[in-house]
C-alpha cells in the first residue's frame, strides 16, 4: 500500500513500507512517482542533488513527467 508523509521539506512515499527515493514538491508529484520505477526515481533524484549543489533537490510534476517522455 502506498503511503504519501509530508514532511518539513516536501513529500516522501513509502510503498508497504519501504521508502521509495525521492523528495517531492507536492503531494501530487508524490503520489506520481508511486507508479515510477524505483531506479528512474533515483536517477532523477541524483540529478535534482547536483544542480541544488550537491544534496537537497526535490522533484516536481514537470520533472517526473519529462522523465516519462
């Protein structure tokens, strides 16, 4: 079962209670990724890290559907 927290910055899923990678902007962008593969999630989250400097990046809508394309 797929579970949306929201925490101090953004959004985390946890699906059956594993953490799912990934921190998004909103809670529609969370629940999203829930139907992404967890390996395109990270891939997408390592690039949103680098271009906030290193760590912090979040992901949004339009991120997760640019990766769809």
């Amino acid at each position: 079962m797929i579970k949306v927290h929201q925490v101090d910055d953004g959004f985390r899923v946890a699906d059956q209670g594993v953490w799912l990678p990934g921190l998004y902007a909103t809670e529609g962008a969370a629940r999203k990724a829930a139907q992404m593969p967890s390996e395109t999630l990270q891939a997408i989250q390592d690039r949103k890290n680098e271009e906030a400097g290193g760590s912090g990046g979040v992901i949004t809508g339009a991120d997760l559907a640019e990766a769809e394309e």
